[in-house]
C-alpha cells in the first residue's frame, strides 16, 4: 500500500510497467424469484443434452477445473474421495482454521454443485439414467480445485484474483493435477481498455499456459457493457438464460438482471442460469 503522493515515482521506475489502482468485486449473484427450479437433471437431460456425452464416455474425467470464489464445503454431492481439493485460501478469512477454505457465502459450493457434483451413491458408468436418479452436475468427474478469494459478504479485491488467477498458473500441473479450465463468476466495472487492465492481462496469461478461462458477463441488465474481465476477448464471456423447464429454445429468454453486452463486446454464449437447484453451504450467508 501507498501514498498517493508516490504514485508519479512508483511510475517513473523502469521496472514498472503502470500503476493502477486496486478495487473491489462482488461475486455474481442475483436475487431473482422465480415459480420455475431447474433441477440439474432437467438442465442436463432437456437443456445441454450432457448426458449424451456422458454415454460416449465424456463426464469430466481427468479435468481440474479452478473455482476462483468464496470456497467450498464438504456437503452431500461433493464426498467423493478426491472430488474437492485445496489450493491456497487467499481470502481474509484465511486465518481464521474455522473458516479456511470453507464457504461461509454459499456461492462457491453452489457452482461446485453445478460443475462437477456427484452423490456418493452414483454408479461409476454415468449414463442418462444415472442423471434422475442422482445428484450429477453437468462435468460429475471432473475435479473442483478450491482457491477462495472471498469471505462471507461475497467480496473480494482484484489483487486477491489476480494473485488466485497466478497460483494456478504457476501450479496447474502440480501433485498430479490438471487443471485445464478456470471459473470466475465475478467481475469489476472498470472502465480501462483490456489492453491496460491487470485483471485482463491475468486472464490472458491463464490462456496462453492452455487454461480456458470462463467469466460470467454480469448481472447488471440487458443493455449494459459486459463486466471485466469478460470483456476481454481471449475468454468465454456467459451470459444466463431462462429455459422454462423445457429442451426447446422458442421459449428461452434472457433474464432481465443479465449483461449482454455491447456490439464491440458481447457474451459468447448463454447458458442456464435463472434459479438452477445446486447445493447448499450450511451456515452460509445463502442459508440464512
């Protein structure tokens, strides 16, 4: 941390590249009512049609994905041996041994949920069938790589993503891990080219080191610019769509709280994200 009054010499000096000031961000979150749940079986069966990948053979297996966000707790859906493992906590809670690692938010384990849950009771060929008979997330053998940034209130600052963003980087091929996908259901309202933003330049280094990078675009309507880093063109920028509980897209639409984007920058694909049925971190802040 530094004075404002050093800004200019901190920017004079040759082995600095610029100066930009840190922020804050919030994980994406809406508190949207709606009379229609979708249950994951109903998303993977109707919606994205996972479980016929599932009986080729493609379930997740062998695949790290990084969930860069408020932790993950040992719930029922993610017991598997194996199923979670830790990176470093670099949230302020990080010191405190009942809150390390674990979700006192509730976002992380919810989207653990959706990316790769699987009850403990679940045959080890995943099929169709196994899908209304289980709890499955859409990648139910891929493994969660746990890097929590943020703490109950769901925030965080962009140099803890930056410094969770170069931990994977730098660790993606460790211990026998694999990671090949980062998640970052969260981004900031700076109004900085991609060019110049740090967050941006993170997310690109994940990219070129072979990491797909998959960021929410924002929940802040329909008409708004696309939060960044989904802003950046070398991610997948997600937008949510409402799919009414059928496998038929002349009914979808796109809820209202859901960034689309500009005509210079715009979401790559929608995916179902109006109240989707995940689990839930007990004692959390969404459990209240």
């Amino acid at each position: 941390k530094l004075p404002a009054s050093v800004i200019d010499r901190l920017s004079e000096d040759p082995a600095v590249a610029s100066v930009t000031p840190d922020g804050s961000i919030e994980l994406t979150g809406w508190n949207y009512a709606s009379d229609s749940m979708e249950s994951l079986a109903s998303v993977a069966d109707k919606v994205l049609q996972a479980d016929q990948f599932w009986n080729n053979g493609y379930t997740g297996a062998g695949v790290d994905i990084a969930l860069i966000d408020s932790g993950v707790s040992p719930v029922d859906g993610l017991p598997v041996p194996n199923k979670v493992v830790n990176g470093p906590d670099l949230s302020f809670e990080s010191q405190d041994a009942s809150l390390r690692y674990l979700d006192s938010y509730g976002h992380g384990t919810h989207l653990a949920g959706i990316m790769a849950g699987q009850s403990d009771s679940t045959p080890n060929k995943i099929t169709t069938k196994e899908a209304k008979r289980h709890f499955l997330g859409i990648a139910p053998d891929a493994r969660i790589v746990n890097v929590k940034v943020a703490t109950r209130n769901g925030a965080t600052d962009v140099s803890q993503v930056i410094a969770a963003i170069d931990w994977v980087v730098q660790h993606r091929d460790d211990n026998g891990m694999n990671i090949r996908v980062i998640n970052l259901s969260f981004g900031t309202d700076s109004t900085q080219s991609y060019y110049l933003d740090p967050l941006a330049f993170a997310v690109e280094q994940a990219w070129s080191h072979g990491i797909v990078v998959v960021v929410a675009a924002g929940n802040d309507g329909n008409s708004s610019a696309l939060r960044n880093p989904a802003s950046d063109p070398f991610v997948i920028a997600v937008g949510a769509a409402a799919v009414n509980g059928s496998e038929r897209t002349n009914d979808d639409s796109i809820p209202e709280f859901s960034c689309c984007g500009t005509n210079q920058s715009h979401v790559d694909v929608v995916a179902p994200g109006r109240s989707i049925v995940s689990l839930l971190a007990p004692g959390s802040a969404a459990s209240v």
